[in-house]
C-alpha cells in the first residue's frame, strides 16, 4: 500500500489520528490524487463531512487537510469555497476545543488569503 492508499483509508475510515499523512509535505506531495479517479474530489468530500464528527480530533485534521488542500491545489480555495467547506470551518472557529478552533481559524485563513507565500 502506498502512503496515498493508507491516507484515503484512514479518510474513509473516518478514525483521523495525527502523524506523518497529516503533514504540510505529504499533503503538497499528493495534492493531485485528491481529485480522485473520477476527478470528483471525493476525499475532499469526505474530510468536509468530517467536521460534523463527533470527535475533536477528527474535526481538527479533517480542517488541517482541507487547508492545505486550499493552500497547495491550483484553485483549491474555490474549490474548497464550492463545495461548502468555508462555511462548515467557520463555525467550528468558536468551538469549545482549542484545537479545533486554532485548526479552523488556520484553515479559514489559507482558503481566504490568496497569496499565501507572502504570510510569515
């Protein structure tokens, strides 16, 4: 299995845990297998239904991974806009978990600012 293959299982899966598939370098590495053999960006789909999780953790990956799917897709921040995730991270931003909230804040900033390479 390729480290693709155990992401999207583990997306699927819907049990999300911290580790090297959650990563800024694997995330950019693979960005192009998120539109998916259909090219129906269903992973996307599916990190975006996790935000209704009911575990914290889950809902803080899932916003981790779609922000950066934002930040490194070729127009992944519409794409990310298109498909409702701006509106389901934007009310997680008050969420009770801190983790959650940081993870959403961080999220809506890399699907709002267009160029992010200029952001330190």
């Amino acid at each position: 299995m390729s480290r693709w293959d155990v992401y999207e299982g583990e997306v699927e899966s819907g049990h999300l845990s911290w580790g090297v598939v959650h990563t800024e370098n694997f995330i950019r590495e693979n960005i192009s297998s998120f539109e998916g053999k259909n090219g129906d960006f269903a992973i996307l789909k599916v990190l975006i239904s996790l935000l209704a999780h009911h575990d914290d953790d889950v809902k803080a990956i899932a916003c981790f991974d779609i922000g950066e799917f934002a930040r490194h897709y070729p127009n992944g921040r519409s794409i990310t806009k298109r498909l409702g995730a701006k509106d389901f991270v934007m009310s997680l931003i008050e969420h009770e978990n801190s983790d959650v909230q940081q993870q959403a804040l961080s999220c809506i900033s890399k699907i709002m600012v267009q160029n992010w390479e200029y952001v330190n």
